[in-house]
C-alpha cells in the first residue's frame, strides 16, 4: 500500500496525467502532426521555390512549427492552440526576437532576453504559445541565413509557416466534429440539468472566471487544476443564489447557465407599471447566447431569468454582484 501511495505521489509529483483519449485520437493526432509539417514544407517551398530574398532556399521552416504542429493536433480545444495564440505568439515573439538581435547583437545574454521578452508580451497580448519562445530564440541564434532577413524573417519563414499548418489544422480537423478548429466551431450536446432545487448550489459562467482570476496561473488544464478550480468556483456559487429583487434600467444581469447557455442581459428600460400584466421590461443581450439580440417580457420574466446582477471588467470578464457590492 505503501508503495502504491508513492508511486502515485511521485506520479502527480512529475504531472504525469492519465491519458484518457482512446488509440483512435491517438493516431489522429498524429497524423494530423505529420500532415501540418508537410504543409508547412509544401506551403513554402511553394510561394518561395527559389529562396527568400538572400537566402539559399535551405531556410524552409522554424523549427517552432514542430511544437505548433502538437498543439493543433494534439490538443486542438486548447487555449494555447487558437489562431489568435498561433498567429500572435509565433509574429510578437519573431519581432521581439529580431529586435534583440538588432539592439544586442553578439551578446551572452541576448537569447535569454528575447524569450523573456516574448513571453511578457505574449501574456499582455492574451496570445500566449509556447512554440513563440523558440520562435524568439531562432531569431537571435538562428545563425547568418536569418540574421541576413532582419525583420523580413516575420514574413518569410514565419507568416508562411504559421498560415500553412493553420490552414492544415482547419481543414484536417473538420473531418473530425469533436475537434473542429478553432475551438468555438465545435458544438457539443450538453445534458439537461438536474432540476435546481436538487442542488444545494449551481455553477455559473461568472463563477469560472472569478475562480480562473483566484487562482492566479495560466490555465490549459491538469486534473488538480481542475479540481482546484471547481472548488474555487464552488465558493464563489455559495455567495449568492437567489434572484435579484430589483430590476434596474442600465444594469446588467445574468442567466447563470453554463457553456453555450450563458447569457447577460442589459435593461434598457424598466419603468414600474402598476398592473402587472403591463409592467414590461425592455432588454438587450450583450454577451453569451443570442448575443447583440433586443428583447421584451414581463419584469416576473425577467427576474425568474435572472440569477444575479453583474457589472463588466477590464479583462472582459463578467462579475458577480454581492451585498459587499
């Protein structure tokens, strides 16, 4: 028994996951893989047959497409495998990486600042993928044949590459509707819920983010960041589960549904209307499921709609309002 607890304490203690996706995925990742590098090396030598500029038409592909290549096929749902992280990552990194050579050229130094660099500004871009790294790096040790491209090296490999195994990742994963890419193409059934009063509480959209906020780290997922995220967000459900009060013209609430059901609302007008049958609130939904869309309905709608109010953040995100608000 002993043994068996080490070995599983030793097992979370390197992160080594249980892989749960049947031999199927398996080879379809892999294929996928070895089709993205493909394209990668038909897509350029095909816009450039005969080299880039001074370049010998040795200078193919970045070495970086390889770890794009697993991210695509691999884990095509991922945050760190969108377009935006794979066109943002690979071009921001590129250009931090050719800046670095330029201002410090011929320094010990000079390498380890451009990654550095590359991953600042990939977290402040909201672009982050760990194949910019090597991205950045190549650029500052990538030898004559890149130095000599300066900041052309952002077009050619870089843009050529990232546009041919993206192109691949689409189309490859069509084929597949579990794995559509990107992300937001994929729909997936979900369940209906257990009837609310069988809960002691219901995990809402806003309790995700204020949870993913909480824990203060960038989430693509393990098991027991998952696990700790659930009670984080578990916590946050505890706070407030009843229905506003009052509905208020201008502000903002929310359906408090999951996924692709999530909702918030904003009143446009809420005037008090003594009869009931006429006391009409006027809406539009400004994120979540039938987003931009205008609406009307009875103020008792629209409070046994709404979960709780909530106000906008910097980031995007949508926060819970409590009585501490």
């Amino acid at each position: 028994m002993r043994v068996k607890h080490a070995l599983h304490e030793l097992r979370l203690l390197f992160g080594i996951e249980r892989n749960t996706t049947n031999h199927g995925e398996k080879f379809i990742s892999a294929l996928g893989a070895c089709l993205g590098i493909l394209a990668v090396y038909w897509g350029t030598r095909w816009s450039f047959p005969d080299g880039f500029m001074h370049t010998a038409g040795t200078l193919i592909m970045v070495t970086s497409m390889g770890a794009t290549a697993v991210l695509l096929f691999a884990v095509p749902q991922g945050a760190l495998s969108q377009p935006w992280a794979v066109i943002g990552g690979h071009m921001l990194s590129a250009f931090v990486g050719v800046s670095c050579h330029q201002l410090f050229p011929d320094q010990t130094w000079t390498a380890a600042l451009a990654v550095g660099l590359a991953v600042g500004v990939m977290h402040y871009s909201r672009c982050m993928h760990p194949p910019g790294g090597a991205t950045a790096l190549a650029a500052v040790i990538g030898g004559a044949e890149i130095y000599r491209l300066e900041y052309w090296y952002l077009v050619f490999p870089i843009l050529i590459n990232v546009v041919s195994i993206m192109v691949m990742a689409i189309v490859f994963n069509a084929f597949f509707s579990w794995r559509r890419y990107p992300a937001h193409l994929v729909r997936r059934k979900i369940s209906k819920p257990a009837v609310a009063s069988e809960r002691q509480f219901e995990l809402t959209q806003e309790d995700f983010s204020a949870a993913m906020e909480q824990l203060n780290s960038y989430v693509d997922i393990t098991s027991e960041n998952l696990t700790q995220l659930l009670e984080l967000a578990k916590q946050h459900a505890e706070k407030n589960i009843t229905h506003p009060e009052q509905i208020i013209a201008g502000h903002f609430y929310s359906n408090g549904k999951l996924g692709n059901l999530w909702s918030v609302r904003q009143v446009v007008d809420a005037a008090d209307n003594a009869i009931a049958s006429k006391d009409q609130v006027i809406y539009k939904v400004v994120a979540g499921d039938g987003g931009y869309a205008t609406g009307i309905c009875l103020r008792s709608e629209f409070q046994r709609w709404a979960r709780y109010e909530v106000k906008p953040q910097a980031n995007g995100h949508w926060k819970k309002l409590t009585d501490e608000d």
